[in-house]
C-alpha cells in the first residue's frame, strides 16, 4: 500500500457521537482517468481492513482481483476482493487498498479500517460535548496528551 502525500483534514461534529462519519471517494486502483465515487464512510478502529458494499463495486465499475474469508459478529463467509484508491476529505488519497465487498449496518456504504487508520495520526475530541476526529498522513510524531 502506498502512502499518500503529507495531508490532513478534520471532520466536525455539532454534538458528542457515537459513530465516526464522512464521505469518501473510492476509484478503481492506477484508473486516474476515474472520477471517485462518493459515499458515507465510517471509520472503526475494531475493523482489521477496510470494506465496501456491493453498491460501491457496481457504481464505481470495480473488477474483482481475488476473494477472502471475513470475520465478524455475526460469523465469517468468503467475499470478493477488489484493489481501490481511497479520497478521504480534502483531497487526501490512499492508494492500493484491498478492500472486502461486505454488507454494512445502517446507511454506510465504507468501512475504513486500521489498515488506513494505521498509516497516520488518528485523533478523536469530545472537547466542549462536540465529537471530532482528524487524520494526517504519513505519522510524522507521536501525539501524547498531557497529564
């Protein structure tokens, strides 16, 4: 998986949640012709990898590269595999992720998991009773809060 350029951006929320969500963009992989696709994301920190849904697959015209056995609550079950380019908000690409095609709870089209999460600083606030989160990649230094 490559790692993007330097970028980051934050998302705001106006209360506390209880569920981290954005937009993201989803190409096929080395398609720069492709315009992304967008979709409600959410961001699990419990997810090993990321996934979509098949909706996403259809609508971005994405070509199965191989198949996997997911895991979770409900059991596991062996699901199509594809290569994507992920846009998270304010332009910031990751590329040459193997994502899952799996059905999501809710209204979720994307599940980002720790394999993205993991590539950079990943920050949650409740400051003042309104959740927000923000990513910036590469890490380049550890955040420590002070005590």
């Amino acid at each position: 998986m490559q790692k993007a350029q330097p970028e980051s951006f934050t998302t705001y929320g106006d209360c506390l949640l209880n569920v981290l969500k954005n937009e993201v963009g989803i190409t096929a992989f080395d398609n720069e012709l492709q315009k992304p696709h967008f979709f409600d994301a959410v961001w699990d920190t419990g997810a090993n990898s990321t996934a979509i849904t098949k909706c996403v697959a259809e609508d971005c015209g994405l070509i199965q590269t191989g198949i996997v056995e997911v895991r979770g609550v409900t059991g596991s079950k062996v699901v199509p595999t594809y290569l994507v380019e992920a846009w998270l908000p304010n332009k910031v690409r990751v590329s040459s992720i193997k994502v899952a095609e799996v059905e999501l709870p809710g209204s979720a089209d994307i599940l980002i998991g720790m394999d993205i999460i993991a590539l950079d600083n990943f920050v949650v606030s409740s400051y003042q009773e309104k959740t927000s989160f923000s990513f910036h990649i590469p890490a380049e230094r550890r955040i420590d809060l002070p005590l």
